[in-house]
C-alpha cells in the first residue's frame, strides 16, 4: 500500500440551506503523512472529510488526490477508504469475512479473499480471531476489524471519523499507538478527524486546528502547542492562562501589553503594533514561583497534587492562573497564600484578541 497527497485547493462548502460549512480553505496533506484535523462539534471537520471522499462536491475550488482533480469522480472510484464512529460490522459474518467484503466486488476467489484478510488481521493483531464473530470480540477489536477492513481495498488515504469517540478511556488510548502503528506500516495517508486535543497530539505528523468553518492553524503538535498562532488556538490546545490588554510598545520579536495586572513582555509572532487589542497566553508549566520577569502578585486559591507534579491555582484581581510546578518538596508559600508568581517572556505569546475554545467537554483530553 502506498499513501497519496490530497490537496484542498480554495475548497468552500455551502450546505443546500444556505449554510457555509467550510469557508475557502488551502491544505495539503503529504503522502503517508498521519495528520489529524482538530476541532469543536460543529466546526467542519466532517464536512471537509466528505468532500474528501466524494460523497459532496465543494461550492468551489478542487480537491485533488495524488495531484488529480476529483471532480465528477465518486467516492467509489476515488483512492480513499472511510471510517465512522459508529462502525457497522456483519454481525453474522465472521471476522475474516468482514474484512473481506469489499474484495467480493473485485472477483477474487474465497481463498485468495481468506488470505488477503488473515494477512490484514495479522497486521491490526487480530489474526487469531478470524473465524469469531463480532459479537464475541471486545470493543476495541472490532473496531481494529473496521480498520482492516477499510484496508482491504488498498486504499491511498484512510479517512478516519473520530474513530475511537465510541470506547472507554483506557481503550481509546491503547487503540492511539494502535493506529499509528498501522499507519506508518502501511504507508498510507492517515486523515483523522477529532475533537480530542490529546489524540491529535500523540498520533499526528501534523495538525489543522480548525474553528467555525475555517483552519486557523497547521503545524506539528509540538507547533500548535508551543507557537499558537491564534487566541482560539492557545485556548482550545492543552491549558493556557490568559490576560486580556493592549499592545503599547514593539521591540523586535517581543511585544509589550498593558493589562490590568500590570505590563507585560512576550514574544509577538503576528506582528501586532502598539494600540492593537490583544491577549497574552502562557501554559502553566511555563510560569515561575517567586520573584521573577513578567511578575505580579496573586493568592493562592486550590493546590492538587498529582504525584510528581503539583497544580497551584492562584487568583490575581479576579483572574485564575495556573501553576504546574514539579513537586520538589521546595515550594513554599505562606499560609496567607500571598505570593510573586511571573514567567519568562520568552515562554509567553501575545495574540490577536479573538474569539476563545469554549470550555466544556472539547477542553478534555
Ligand atoms: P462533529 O464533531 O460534531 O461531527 P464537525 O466538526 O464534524 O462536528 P460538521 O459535521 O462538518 O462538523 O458540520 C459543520 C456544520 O455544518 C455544523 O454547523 C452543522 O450543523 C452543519 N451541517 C452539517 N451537515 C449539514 C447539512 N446537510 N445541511 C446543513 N448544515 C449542515
């Protein structure tokens, strides 16, 4: 199997009720690359993997599949091979026999099918299970079966729609190394929808965090996490303490902004000017206990320990900040919970003001 590119060259969806689904979007996915599109209900994800798969055509622009046009070509005929949620074994079909049911179409013999599907079960670990039904295998075996049998077909992208929402926790994150396993043995291009920041960030080459309709920001996870690009970014992709102001001075990379904590330098990577309404974020595991650059007073308000780390939340005029500090034993605070808490400007990003991931369940990993 091999993996094909896929491009959205200046793709626009408009559902037939007038609704604009995706807004023009440019991206191009590399060829065996497992990249995940990560985003809240409802921001579009879905819809791009259809347009992708051929079951809607876009409103505009081209997608494009190992640098063909797919226009008029049906999901059929196209290179791509989808997963849902919900995954729909044969319930009276044994294993092998769901792996094999796209390959009946291709007129290949029952032993030739048999084979090709023992080998496919070999690959997701299964190969012990061919002649169980579903019914007799756990959730995250069938849904391994799914993935075998979407790669029965030998397609070149797999389109993957948050495959795992369906399984416990434990399971889901075992099935993570699962997939990524597949992937980078197979070769073939992994398109992995998911409002689960946490999977994205294990499994992926690459991420596009997307929001009402559009990409706001493509970059590894590493990227996304360290560089935001955008406030709904910073905000929906692990934790960030905010501080709303305005920018009022420019010196090469770094920015200053006046808050109503006080006045504060972090880098300035969309080049914002002095005036401009802006916010500063700052991951908790950056912030700093004591006198520090960039400090300010604040009262500590909860402490949760979590083994080797301890989770400080302090309050400074009404705004919650978090600290994760290692637990060394060497954190002091007095029994007031008056404290100097700051962090390196180098470690905080000051962005456009902008619309915010709202919390809830999308903010769990
Ligand atoms: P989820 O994670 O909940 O599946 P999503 O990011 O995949 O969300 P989409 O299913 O792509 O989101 O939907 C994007 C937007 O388009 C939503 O606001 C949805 O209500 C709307 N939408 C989806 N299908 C249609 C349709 N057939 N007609 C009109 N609007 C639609």
């Amino acid at each position: 199997m091999r993996g094909n590119d896929v491009t959205l060259d200046n793709v626009s969806i408009t559902y037939p009720n007038g609704f604009r689904a995706v807004h023009p979007t440019d991206l191009t996915v590399q060829a065996g690359e497992f990249f995940s599109i990560l985003g809240p209900s409802g921001c579009g994800k879905t819809t791009i993997l259809r347009a992708v798969s051929g079951f809607i055509e876009p409103s505009g622009g081209r997608v494009l599949i190992g640098g063909q046009d797919m226009v008029g070509i049906g999901p059929n005929a196209r290179p791509t091979a989808l997963i849902f949620q919900n995954l729909a074994l044969f319930p009276l079909m044994k294993i092998w026999e769901n792996v094999a049911f796209g390959l009946e179409a291709r007129g290949l013999s029952r032993r030739a099918r048999r084979a090709r599907a023992e080998k496919l079960l070999d690959l997701v670990a299964l190969g012990d299970q061919a002649d169980k039904t579903p019914s007799e295998l756990s959730g995250g075996q069938r849904q391994r079966v799914a993935i075998a049998r979407a790669l029965a077909v030998e397609p070149a992208v797999l389109l993957l729609d948050e495959p795992l929402s369906a399984l416990d926790l434990k399971l889901r994150q075992h099935m993570r190394a699962e997939l990524r396993a597949i992937q980078r043995q197979t070769g073939v291009t992994f398109i992995y929808i998911t409002h689960d920041q946490g999977e994205a960030l294990t499994m992926s080459d690459r991420i596009a965090v997307m929001n009402e309709g559009r990409i706001e920001q493509v970059g590894t996870g590493d990227e996304v996490y360290s560089a935001p690009a955008t406030a709904f970014a910073a905000s929906f992709v692990g934790e960030a303490n905010r501080i709303d102001g305005r920018v009022v001075a420019v010196n090469g990379d770094l920015a200053e902004i006046d808050t109503a904590l006080g006045r504060f330098r972090a880098r300035n990577p969309i080049d914002l000017g002095a005036g401009d309404a802006a916010m500063l974020f700052v991951r908790p595991e950056a912030m700093r206990l004591g006198h520090t650059e960039n400090g300010l007073s604040a009262r500590l308000m909860r402490r949760d320990l979590e083994g080797a780390f301890l989770n400080l939340f302090f309050d400074a005029q009404g705004i919650e900040l978090a600290v994760h500090v290692t637990n060394d034993g060497q954190v002091a605070i007095p029994a007031d919970g008056a404290a100097e808490i700051g962090f390196p400007s180098g470690r905080a990003v000051i962005l456009p003001a902008g619309p915010l991931a709202r919390t809830g369940q999308e903010m769990v990993a």
